[in-house]
C-alpha cells in the first residue's frame, strides 16, 4: 500500500510537470493565465484559497514522493509491532497522516517565506538584480546545517526506528498515539531535513531531476549503516557551491 501511495505520488509529480500546467508547479503566480484566472475570479477569495489549495496539493504530493521512502523502516517496524490487531491498517494510516501534517504545516510555512521573498524582490529594483545572493544564502545554509549538533540529533532518532516506536507508542489511546508518532517522527524528519528541502526552492520546486537526487540523499542518510559519513561531504560540496555562485555573480559585476 505505501510502496504504491509513493509510486502514485511520483508519477502524479511527473504527469504533472510534463503537462500544458506544468509551469504553475514552480511559477511565483500560479493564476497569471487560463481558466484558473477566472475561477480565481468567481469564487470568493478565490486569488488567495485556490493558489494556497494548489501550492499545498503540490507540496504534500512532492513530500510523499521524496520522505515517505525514508520513513519506510520505522512503519515496518510499526506494522510488526499491531499486525495482530483488527484496527492495523487504521493506525498504520494515521501514523502517516501524523508525519504528513508535520510536513505540510512546514511546507505552508516555507511557501509563505518564498512567497515574502519574492514580493521583497518585486519592490526592490537592487533584489531582482541580485537574486543569485538569495539563492547563495539558501545553499549555504543547507551547507552549514550539516555540521550542526541539532542536525545530527535529529538524525539518530530517525536512524532508530524501533527504540523510536517503543518510546512513542502507547497503548491506551491508539488512534491518538499512532497519530502523535507519525507527528513526531515527522517533527525529528523536519528537524534534520529541512535545509535540504529547502534547496528546491532554489533548483525548483517541480525539478523531478532534484527531487529524486536530494530523497535519495536523504534516504541514505536516515537508513543506511553508512549514511552518516556522506553528512560531511554533502555540507562541503553545499558550502563549496554557495561561494561559487558568489564569486561568479561577483566577478560578472565587477566586469561589467
């Protein structure tokens, strides 16, 4: 069921970035043009409920696709643990509902940023000619994060998922407490990946090319015995390309 949930969610994203529609997946105005500018017109509120509804189908699809593969080992484990009860399939759901709703209250939150951010660069004639520097700090940020003591504690409770589901699981209350591990699983994911996910908003938030490259990173890094060590490197080359995208952009304006 999950393996096909995140293979539905990959041909979705796919589907979707080759279609006429694919350009609202990255556009900063997903209305600019076509029937969703009148219906964005007819229905009230609709310029900010329908392109709010869009960038959350979007965000929630590409967080199924690249996290949930991630998550895999702790819901086995999970599944183990309640395959003898009648409600297995229930809580197995709500677990992920749990981790979902984590990533999408982020997702709503770094839209909102991006959505500052280019409304920022619209009424700063120096930002829309220097936007490279925003997308430099977002890089290096990801590149510094790596080295961060928060990161890597984040990272041990996702790369142990049983201890984890023996912590969080309890009993009384079923429903309540699959949904609160699936949360806090979600919150830990968050907390060690969310410099990562950030990168696509500088690459593109519908490059299927960096979705898949940055969930295998991050599928390595939470479930591989050797996945730790890529941290390191993985912050250098992100450190690395950061002072390149300034040197260049520096050095153009120095030349000209």
């Amino acid at each position: 069921m999950l393996a096909g949930l995140v293979a539905i969610a990959w041909i979705a994203l796919m589907t979707w970035s080759r279609s006429p529609y694919g350009r609202y997946v990255n556009h900063p105005s997903w209305f600019d043009m076509g029937p969703g500018a009148a219906l964005c017109s007819a229905i009230p509120g609709g310029s900010v409920i329908l392109p709010a509804l869009l960038h959350t189908i979007a965000w929630m699809t590409m967080i199924a696709a690249m996290m949930l593969p991630t998550t895999l080992p702790l819901l086995d484990r999970f599944r183990r643990l309640i395959m003898a009860r009648g409600d297995r399939h229930v809580l197995l759901g709500l677990v992920v509902a749990g981790y979902l709703a984590v990533w999408g209250t982020f997702g709503l939150v770094a839209h909102g940023v991006d959505r500052l951010v280019l409304a920022a660069f619209e009424r700063s004639p120096w930002l829309a000619l220097h936007g490279w520097a925003a997308g430099a700090a977002v890089i290096f940020v990801a590149g510094a994060f790596q080295f961060s003591s928060l990161k890597y504690r984040c990272l041990e409770q996702c790369r142990s998922p049983l201890s984890f589901v023996m912590s969080h699981w309890h009993g009384p209350t079923p429903r309540r407490s699959a949904f609160a591990l699936g949360a806090h699983h979600g919150a830990f994911c968050v907390g060690c990946c969310w410099a990562l996910m950030l990168l696509m908003f500088v690459v593109g938030t519908g490059s299927i090319g960096w979705m898949l490259a940055l969930g295998a990173i991050m599928a390595v890094e939470k479930n591989l015995p050797w996945g730790r060590r890529l941290s390191t490197p993985l912050g250098v080359a992100l450190l690395t390309w950061a002072a390149a995208i300034v040197a260049i952009n520096l050095g153009a304006g120095n030349a000209a």
